[in-house]
C-alpha cells in the first residue's frame, strides 16, 4: 500500500518544472519546447503560455498539445479507445488459461495504469520540456532508431486495433441481415464500414475535437457489456439450446498453464493505450490530474471486462467463441447490443486512428507550422484516407477478428504496453536515480512482456494459419 500511495501521490504531483509549468500555463508544450514564463498572459482569468522553440527548432507545439480538455473528456478517451469489440474476445482469452484469467484482468489494469504513469514521468524528464508524443519520448531515450522502431510500433497497434473493428463490424452486419434473408458479402460490409470511419478520421485533426465521440462510444460500449453479460446468464448450455458442434455441457478449468502467455499479450491488447497517453495528456488542462484519471479509467474498463470475461466463460466454458456474439441466440436485445457494437467502432475508430496518424504525421514534417495550414491539410487528408484504403484491404484480405486480435496483441501491444514505457523511463530518468523496488518491477513488467511477446506471437501465428486452412476464424 505505501508503494501505491507513493506512485499515485508523485504521478499527480506534478514534481518538475515542465510539468508543473504545464499545469499552472495551460500552454502549449512540443518535443523540444520550453516554457517561457515572460511571455505568459492572462485573458479573461485564464493563463496563457506562448512557446519557444528548442535548440533544434522544430516546431511541434501546435501540432501536439491543446490543452482545452477536461479529465472527464480524458476518461472517456481511455475508455473509447479499451472497452470495444476487444471485450467479445475476453471469454475467449478467459477459456484460454481458465478462470486464472480474471486475477490477469485486475493485475494489468494495474500494470496499465502503473506504466502509464511512467510514461508520464519520462515525458516530463527533461527540464522545462514536454516529449509530446509516444515515438518523441522514445527517440529522446534511443536516438534515431528509437524513434522510428516506436512510430512503426504505434501504427502497427493503432492500425491492427481498427482492422480487428472492421472484420467485426462488418462480418456481424452480414449475420444481421441474414437474419432478416437479406445476402450481402462481407467484404462490402466491411467497405461500408471502413468509409463511414473515414469521414470523421479525415476531417478531424486532433483528440481534442473528438471527445464527444468518445463520450458515445463509451456509452454505446457499456450497454453492449451489459446486455452481453445478461443474455450469457440467461441462456447457458441446454439440451435445446447450445452453439453449434457443441452436444454437452461446457467445462471449467481454474488455470490452463500454456494459455497464459498468449492470454497475456491479448489481455494487454486491451489495456495498451500508451500510445495515446500523450495526446490524451496533452488535451488535459491540468496535466498533474493525469494520474488519477487514468486509475479511474483503468477501474472502468476492468470493471466492464470483467462482466464480460466472467459471465461468457461462466455461461460456456470450453464452448466459448470469439467473438462471443457467435454464442448468443437470435434475439432482439442481443442484435441491438451487436448493432451498438458497430455504432461504437465507427466512434471509437477515429480516436485511434487520430493517435497513430499524429505519430506518422510529426514523424514526416506534416504541420502547419512547417508547410503551411493548406499544404498540412491535403497531405493530412491524402495519408489519411491512404491509410483507411491499406486497413480495408488487409481486413478484407485476412477477416478473422479473433485471431487477428491474438496477431496484433503479439507482435505490437506487449511491446508497447510491457516493455516501451519502462525502457524509456529507466533510460531518461536514469538506472540511478529509480529505487531499488522500482527497479525490480520495471524488470519483472519487461520480462512478462518478453514472455508474452515470443509465446504469443507463435500461438497467435498457428492460430490463424489454422483460421486460414479452415477457412473460418
């Protein structure tokens, strides 16, 4: 408890200069960006900061940071971005290691937050700077190399995130119209979909004009989680009713050893929102409330996998799908909770779409503040809508949500989520200035991460050349 206390307490406070510079001035802030107090105004009882550009002049500052935000806004961008399509796969990850998985929920909403607040920490390393984004801090920790290992790292997470969306989308749009005897290929449906997400991808810039979307999002989410959960209870295995190829009752299992790793790095896929952390922190006007938003938010979003995991796995055991909504009946609540699932990942998409294209879009220069509002708008509007057509295709080329999941997780979430935030801050802040404790979990977080990584990656890799052979996730 006092560790706890003690992270809580200094990732609220605060503690240095350009960070406390950031909360007091609400100003802008760039990847080599100082604060200049004399150059702070006050209007109409609110402090402005104008900003200097750093040794190298770059020029970042508008690009990154609007701080016009609320922590409520920055809870339900978390939120936006973890609860989804991510919690029809949780029974599945839950049926993967056995009930042993929901002690994994709890345990990474707690790395989750606890990592994030180190992140934090390291974008706040340098005195009176804030490293504005994800692959900043990482090149400002690893140089060059670092730098574009963690944008390639970004877009392979955020990007595998919005394909997984896309496959279920538009494979459940296909099954609701079957419903109905109507026939439509999926891969239409999955291009209906992807354009939808377009719109609102390509007009919008910043985190910041998209809150309210997140707001619906998280909302639509909830009910989903909560209807899931119901309707799970209320048809468990009978005699009469039970998923296809399914003739017995479903077993338990406490702990399924070899299924840990795996469940590990899918577990991660639903907690890994370092990436957006800095975009999300930026758009805060108090930076110091960082930390204990993003406890809360981490409370939420275990909250709701928890009735998702727990109810799926409990109603069928080994007999679990993914996603789960191949389990259920075709009933009027569950179609209206599939719908809202899709209305959730055309307002969720943007967020994370927004976070990975303003990584590859710092990365390439494209801002106004080095080509000008018009030019920054067309080559926005053309990486963008680039983007969509290459998420599209690979959707359309791979449509197996579960084992897509399982691939993303392996290869980019345990990286980000386990390993990126404690490199960068034990680089930046220094091995010798952490404490011993410190540096015993950052290690402990590495290796899981390492473990997940190598194991996941080749159970998620046989899965889907099985799905592939098969022809069916």
């Amino acid at each position: 408890m006092v560790i706890f206390k003690q992270f809580f307490t200094k990732s609220t406070s605060g503690g240095n200069t350009a960070e406390g510079n950031a909360v007091e001035g609400s100003g802008s802030f760039a990847d080599t960006t100082s604060f200049d107090e004399s150059s702070s105004q006050t209007d109409g009882g609110k402090t402005t900061a104008k900003a200097t550009t750093g040794e190298t002049g770059d020029v970042y500052t508008e690009h990154a940071v609007k701080r016009s935000g609320s922590w409520v806004g920055a809870v339900f961008n978390v939120m936006c971005i973890s609860i989804g399509t991510g919690t029809m796969n949780l029974p599945s990850v839950v049926k993967r290691c056995g009930w042993f998985g929901v002690i994994l929920f709890v345990l990474m909403a707690v790395i989750g937050w606890y990592v994030g607040v180190l992140f934090k920490r390291a974008m706040y390393s340098r005195p009176g700077r804030r490293l504005s984004s994800f692959s900043i801090v990482t090149r400002e920790a690893f140089g060059t190399w670092g730098f574009w290992f963690a944008t390639v790292i970004t877009y392979l997470y955020c990007c595998g995130t919005v394909i997984s969306w896309i496959i279920v989308s538009g494979t459940q749009i296909t099954r609701l119209l079957g419903f109905a005897n109507v026939t439509l290929d999926d891969k239409i449906s999955m291009t209906i979909i992807a354009v939808v997400m377009w719109i609102p991808f390509t007009l919008l810039k910043t985190l910041s004009e998209i809150t309210i979307s997140s707001v619906f999002g998280v909302l639509t989410a909830m009910f989903t989680v909560i209807v899931l959960g119901v309707v799970s209870i209320q048809h468990q295995y009978t005699d009469t009713y039970h998923a296809p190829g399914f003739d017995s009752a479903p077993t338990h299992q406490f702990i399924i050893g070899e299924g840990i790793p795996s469940a590990l790095a899918s577990i991660s896929f639903m907690y890994a929102g370092a990436v957006a952390f800095p975009h999300i922190e930026g758009n805060m006007k108090k930076a110091v409330q960082f930390g204990w938003m993003l406890f809360l938010s981490n409370t939420l979003v275990c909250g709701a996998y928890l009735i998702s995991a727990v109810t799926g796995y409990y109603a069928f055991g080994n007999q679990t799908l993914s996603p789960i909504l191949n389990n259920m009946p075709n009933m009027g609540v569950v179609n209206a909770a599939t719908i809202l699932i899709i209305i959730h990942v055309i307002f969720a998409a943007p967020v994370m779409l927004v976070s990975a294209n303003l990584e590859l879009e710092l990365a390439f220069g494209v801002m106004p503040g080095i080509m000008g509002k018009k030019k920054e708008f067309i080559w926005r509007f053309i990486m963008r809508t680039v983007t969509m057509g290459i998420l599209l295709g690979i959707s359309i080329a791979i449509p197996y949500f579960g084992q897509v999941i399982d691939l993303v997780s392996a290869i980019s979430t345990t990286v980000v989520f386990f390993m990126v935030p404690v490199f960068c801050y034990v680089k930046l802040v220094g091995w010798r200035n952490i404490h011993v404790y410190e540096l015993v979990l950052c290690f402990i977080i590495a290796a899981l991460g390492a473990v997940a990584c190598v194991w996941g990656l080749i159970d998620a890799i046989k899965a889907l050349k099985t799905a592939i052979e098969q022809g069916h996730g």
